[in-house]
C-alpha cells in the first residue's frame, strides 16, 4: 500500500453533507471532529472559488486533504469543458491549498481524444505538477441483461499503470467487487480511500460504512496493519435526512466505525499475494 511520511488522516468529503453547502461540510467537519475536508468541485458555486475554501480552512482550522476534480456527469461545464484544463485547474488549486491529491474519475467512453491518452497524461500532469492523481474506481452502468462500460480505458484503475489509485468502496459494491480483494489488486498505487457502503445494488448508494455488504470493517483493518497512511475520506449520501441533526448522527456514526476499525491488530499483520492468474490469496504469518 502507497505510504506517506504522515499518519492517516481520517477526512470528510463535503459531498456527504449535501444538499448542504461546501462550507456547511467544513463546519460539521470540524465540529464533529473529522482531520480535515475534501471538497468536491463543483457541488455548489463557492467549491470553485480558492479564496473562498481558504478562507474556509483559516476560520475553522481545518486542513484541505483532497481534492475532486470536477469529473462527474453533472459537472461537465465546470471550469469550463476541456477535461485536461480541468485536472490542471484541480491540481494548481490543490497546491495553493496545501492537498496533495487530486481524486479523479476515469473519461467517459465519448470522450475519445481524452481516453485515449488518458494514462499517459496522468502521469505527466503528475510529474509537471508534484500533486498526486488519484485515479477511481467506477463501474459498469447495469442495465438488466447487460452492463454498459461508460468509462475509458476502463472503469477499474487496476487494469491501467496509474501510479496513485482511489477506492471508493460504494463503487465497488456497485461493481459485484470486494473491497478487501481489491485493495490488494491495487496494492502500492492504493493512496486514497473513499470509506462508505453498498449492497451491491445497480445504484450507487455510499451508505453509511457497516450498513451494506462491503467488508469496510476488513478493510480498516487490513489498511492498519499495513501501516497505510494515504488519507480516509467519509463519502456517503445523506440526501435523505429530513434534518441536520439525522445527517450528523450519520456523519458521527461513519466517523465513529472508522475510528473504531483502522487500528492495527498486534497478534496479525495481514497481507496478500496475487497469482500470475489473477487468484488472491491472504497470507498469514
């Protein structure tokens, strides 16, 4: 797993807290306890304004860990339309507020000159910038009867050589994916974790980790024993709380299991071997 010199910081995305405002998430953040904040561009109009985040950051004592690109559907117009002026926009607002990664999402299949050169251009943007681009783990569109691959070169970061990986594990249920196996299939690009659930459905719901069928407890574990230091970000749907107190109990409880589960066992460091065929395998001392 991809290390830093720093422990793991357990952060809050302020797409958790929406339909709340950007800055709402950083006051639940720090009320509540969280290390820090990701903020995700473009979820309200004070998202794509620096000074306005930082000023954010000064009153709440609050450290920016990461970044979202503004790579979703949604916010195809964002900082404009070219999706390589939007990952340098990300990673220049990251370093002027002291983040050093930059989550970002696989194209969509339309975008043909973007995908095609996708990779490659991840690793240059990374080494002209010294900002890490964490590249996510998405999913195939279900559809009954077949899935629909949406993104390019591919929805699952481990089939690509992207140095610095995300994984979101709401993602991955949505994918028919374990968490735990996938997490060793990244192995040293793993660098960011988006800690939430899922019950496997087609939608993708980011429920409150421990409420679906994804093994985020393990996960903690695992990360813990092998001394992960990458940033833990809470990511979960909150939508539908019907006030600020039912969205803080969630946000309370996340932190709360996060807390509870990356801590590292003393009798057992865990850890995993991938065949040459693919097959994963843990490994017990």
């Amino acid at each position: 797993m991809n290390s830093r010199t720093t422990a793991a910081k357990i952060g809050l995305s302020t797409a958790s807290v929406y339909p709340e405002s950007t800055a709402s998430g950083f006051e639940l953040a720090a009320r509540l306890g969280y290390d820090g904040v990701e903020v995700m561009i473009g979820i309200d109009p004070l998202s794509t304004q620096i000074d306005a985040i930082q000023r954010l950051v000064d009153y709440h004592q609050l450290p920016v860990l990461a970044l979202h690109a503004p790579t979703l559907l949604i916010m195809q117009r964002v900082w404009g339309t070219d999706p390589w002026s939007k990952l340098e926009r990300s990673a220049e607002a990251a370093k002027e507020l002291g983040a050093d990664v930059v989550v970002v999402h696989p194209p969509f299949r339309w975008q043909r000159d973007y995908a095609r050169g996708f990779v490659e251009g991840i690793a240059r943007l990374e080494a002209e910038t010294g900002v890490t681009l964490a590249v996510e783990n998405m999913y195939p569109w279900r559809a009954p009867g077949k899935g629909l691959q949406a993104y390019a070169p591919s929805w699952d970061p481990t089939e690509q050589s992207y140095a610095h990986t995300t994984l979101d594990l709401s993602h991955a249920s949505t994918a028919e994916q374990d968490c735990v196996e996938l997490a060793a299939t990244m192995g040293d690009s793993l660098t960011h974790v988006h800690l939430t659930d899922g019950t496997g459905s087609a939608k993708d719901e980011h429920l409150v980790p421990g409420r679906g069928t994804q093994r985020a407890a393990d996960l903690l574990g695992v990360l813990a024993n092998q001394d992960f230091r990458g940033h833990i970000i809470i990511e979960i749907n909150t939508r539908r709380a019907t006030s600020r107190s039912e969205r803080e109990v969630d946000l309370v409880e996340s932190l709360e299991f996060t807390r509870k589960h990356f801590v590292r066992t003393a009798s057992r460091r865990t850890s995993f071997a991938v065949s040459s065929d693919g097959e994963i395998s843990e490994l017990i001392p």
